[in-house]
C-alpha cells in the first residue's frame, strides 16, 4: 500500500473488496488520477496555484495535481458523494 492510501486511511475509509468479487469487477463507477507529484501550470488562465482538483461528471473522473495531502482526495470524494446523493 502506498504511503498516500495509508494517510488516506485507506484501509478503513474504503470498501475493501473480496477476492471473489475482484473476480468478477468490470468497470469502477468512478474513477481518480491522483498526480500529487505533478504540479498543475499556474501560467494557465485564472490558476492561482499549483494545486488542482478537477471533476468530470460525464466521464466519471476525478484528476488531483500538486496535492500531496490526502485530504484532496476525500474532500473530491465528499464533493461527488454530495451531488450525486440528492439525486
């Protein structure tokens, strides 16, 4: 496991899944690049920072640069669980 998942927490944050079931997983419902290593381009319009988070909804993907702290990561997820849960 990766320093950034046991920071996460991933092990308790996370559904863990069986090896039965990692058997038969097709396509993830959601899907996160996270580039924390690879600082996004603060020369491009409107970025103040070398950190971004980007959602697309219509995709189902999730991209984090600059961002090191785990806490992007949760807080994207959070934000997803929050638009997504209304519905």
């Amino acid at each position: 496991m990766s320093p950034l998942s046991k920071s996460f927490g991933g092990e308790s944050r996370c559904i863990r899944l069986t090896p039965e079931e990692l058997e038969n997983f097709d396509t993830p419902d959601f899907t996160i690049y996270n580039a924390g290593q690879f600082p996004c381009n603060r020369y491009t319009h409107y970025m103040t920072s070398s950190t971004s988070v980007d959602i697309n909804l219509a995709s189902k993907e999730m991209v984090i640069l600059g961002a090191m702290y785990a806490g992007k990561m949760k807080k994207g997820l959070f934000s997803l669980m929050h638009y997504l849960m209304p519905k």
